[in-house]
C-alpha cells in the first residue's frame, strides 16, 4: 500500500475550542447571574522568554473572551523565589482569583516544583500540583492537565466510547504523557505508555487504536508506525527550518497519514484545546469554590 497518496482525515481541534469557548462564555454569564462573582484566572510570567509571552497573551485574550477576569503577573527574571512564593501566597489568598497559573518554564534558578507545590491545589488550573495528579492517579475528582485534557475531549468527540481500545502514548512526561494515560485509563482504555528507553518503538505504535504522541520530535512517527484505521493525535509542536522560512511541524509525519481513520493537524489541532481546557478548569475551579455542582 503507497501510504503517502491519500490525504488524512483531519479532527479539527480549532474548530472544537472555539464551539467550546462560547459554550463556555454562556456558561460564565450563568455562574455570574447565580453567585454575583465572576470567575477570575491569574497569570504570572517570569522573565521574557518570547514563546511563553505570546501564550500568555493569547490566554489573558482567551480569558476576556470568555467573560472571566484576567489577572497578569510579570517579574523580571532574576525576580528571587521569595517574592515569586509571595506573589502566589497572596493570590491564594484572593477570593477574585479562582485559578492560577506559572507560565513555565521558569529560568534556570527557580525550582518548578517548589513553585508548583505553593499553588493552593484548588486554584491549580494546570493540574500539575501533586495533590490534583494524585487525585487523577486515584480516579477522584481532579483539575487535570490541559493538553491531556483536550486531546481526551476530541478523542472522544471523535470516537464516542472509547472503552476496549489500545491507546498508546509516547512521551511520559508530567504535563502530558502520565496524564494522557490516566485519563485514556480512565475512559477504559488499555494503555500502553512508551518512552526514550522503549525498545522497538515502531512495532509498539502498530498495535495502537488510538496513538498519541507527545515527544518533541519532528515528524519522528512515520506512516508505517500506524496501523490503518488508528486515530492519532500530535501532541508535539516543532519549529523546523527551510532554508531562510520556518513552519511548525508534529511528531507524526503528517503526509503519510492517509490511512488513518483520524488525526490532528499542527497547528491547527491540539493547541486551541489547551486554552479552551484552561477557561474549562478557570470555571471547573470557580464551581467548586463556591459550592456549585455543574
Ligand atoms: P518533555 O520533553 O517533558 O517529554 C518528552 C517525552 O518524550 C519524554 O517522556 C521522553 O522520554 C519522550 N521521548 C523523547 N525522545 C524520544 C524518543 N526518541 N522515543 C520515544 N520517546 C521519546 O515534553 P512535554 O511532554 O512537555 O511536551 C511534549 C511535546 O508536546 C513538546 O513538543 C511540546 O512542545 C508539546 N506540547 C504541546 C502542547 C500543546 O498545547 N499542543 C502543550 C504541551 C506540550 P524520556 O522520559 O524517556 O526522556
């Protein structure tokens, strides 16, 4: 079979956030209406890493979009982890503030898990506090990872019931592959959970319903990798030059996807659902800090 020839079958996950959002902004006007608050999402930015300050911006846009209250903390970045700690004290402490977020990475001298574990774990709109991974590892209620999150929600959108399916996920990380698999676990997948020191890679992902890859890699996945009919989802997002042009590629080598049942494009898939799961767990926070079941 020429797997090059055909074009994949795309899972629009711009599409996706955007319905989400203004769902969401209904949502918002009704939590207001009800409680006379409005749900606010904190910010902080440390330093001027150029990538971080355009995802802050397009959360803060994302954020008033949606109705909600933007807060944004820039410190410079020799800024101590004393006056970070603070900064996160005092916003655990502020009843306008329902969520918070640390825009990693952070520079060299400051320990994300330091920075992380200060995060009250109700308004860890991340879900990277070990408290709200622990809550996921152990099926309770949790606010869970963005990026997983939305990779879940079109996955399930796409596919309905995912129940007996073998979903593989490459990348183990704490952001998004260990999440990915408890969230695939929890929609009653056999997960397979694949990494740098997998042996055979390749024959590993041939056996996936369901592949996600979240490693890093330009187009390290290859159609033969894929078996025909499996749904995939690039989760990686990679610069990678041509001559004097750049363009972002995936982890799948896209154009060799045409037999696939499904996949998402990059940019365009995966990434608009992390700031739409963002504002989803903004208000999922909100609720429950005000004693709301949705
Ligand atoms: P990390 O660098 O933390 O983790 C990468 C993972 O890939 C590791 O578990 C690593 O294995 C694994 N890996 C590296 N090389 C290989 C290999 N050759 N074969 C198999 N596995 C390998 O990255 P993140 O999880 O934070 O992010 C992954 C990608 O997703 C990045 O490209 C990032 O930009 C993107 N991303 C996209 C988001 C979005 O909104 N679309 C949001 C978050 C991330 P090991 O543990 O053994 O080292």
């Amino acid at each position: 079979m020429d797997i090059s020839a055909t074009q994949p079958v795309r899972i629009d996950g711009k599409a996706f956030a955007s319905r989400m959002t203004t769902r969401l902004g209904t949502e918002v006007v009704e939590v207001i209406t009800n409680t006379g608050h409005v749900p606010g999402l904190a910010v902080v930015l440390v330093g001027d890493d150029a990538a971080s300050q355009v995802y802050v911006r397009s959360k803060h846009r994302a954020t008033l979009t949606a109705g909600m209250r933007s807060f944004e903390y820039r410190l410079p970045s020799d800024s101590p982890e004393t006056s970070l700690l603070k900064l996160i004290s005092d916003l655990n402490a502020d009843p306008a503030v329902n969520g918070i977020l640390v825009q990693l990475p952070l520079p060299q001298h400051l320990d994300p898990a330091v920075v992380i574990e200060a995060i009250d774990p109700a308004k860890d709109v991340d879900g990277f506090h070990e408290i709200n991974a622990g809550r996921l590892a152990t099926g309770q209620d949790a606010l869970v990872p963005c990026t997983p999150l939305g990779c879940l929600m079109l996955l399930q959108d796409h596919l309905g019931d995912l129940s007996g399916l073998h979903a593989v996920v490459v990348g183990r990380s704490n952001i998004v592959g260990k999440p990915m698999a408890q969230l695939l676990l929890g929609a009653n997948c056999t997960v397979t959970l694949a990494h740098s020191r997998s042996r055979d890679l390749p024959s590993i992902c041939r056996t996936a319903d369901i592949l996600v890859a979240a490693v890093g890699r330009p187009e390290m996945i290859r159609g033969d990798w894929i078996q025909p009919g499996a749904t995939v989802i690039a989760v990686g997002i990679n610069r990678v030059s041509h001559g004097n042009q750049t363009r972002l590629v995936g982890d799948v080598a896209f154009d060799e996807t045409g037999h696939v049942a499904a996949v998402t494009p990059v940019p365009g898939g995966v990434g608009p659902m992390t700031i739409a799961c963002l504002l989803q767990n903004t208000l999922t926070a909100f609720r429950r800090q005000n004693g709301i079941t949705a």
